[in-house]
C-alpha cells in the first residue's frame, strides 16, 4: 500500500464509529479498486454486505504487506 493510502486506512480502522461516511464509502471503493486490479465500482448502499466485503478485502491486503515508515 502506498504511504498515504496506508496512513487513511489506519485512520478509518481506529474510528469508533460503526457507519461509513459517503466520503470514506467512495475512498473504499476507489482503494478497492486500485489494489484489486478492477474498475472503479461504488456499490449500492441498500446493501451493506458488498462494501463490507471491500472492507474486508483491504484489512486483508492491510494487515499482510509491512508497515511502511509513516509519520
């Protein structure tokens, strides 16, 4: 992950909040999109489930690549 992509995820993970703004909704979707290989997709909101598993997807790639030199 890039520097700054892994700074902003760090920063979503360590919220409290159990919702998702519209701004952090697109931002999963375009990291989604990038570190997936695939074209932009913003799922539906009427589901939960597929943005949960973008969710899912990028704590993966998160947790398995080094933590670069931040801050």
């Amino acid at each position: 992950m890039k520097k700054e992509d892994w700074i902003w995820w760090s920063d979503f993970r360590e919220k409290k909040s159990s919702t998702v703004s519209g701004t952090e909704y697109n931002k999963i979707a375009e990291l989604h999109a990038e570190y997936f290989n695939h074209r932009l997709i913003i799922p539906c909101k009427c589901s939960p489930k597929r943005i949960q598993a973008f969710i899912d997807d990028l704590n993966k790639k998160f947790t398995s690549e080094p933590k670069p030199k931040v801050r």
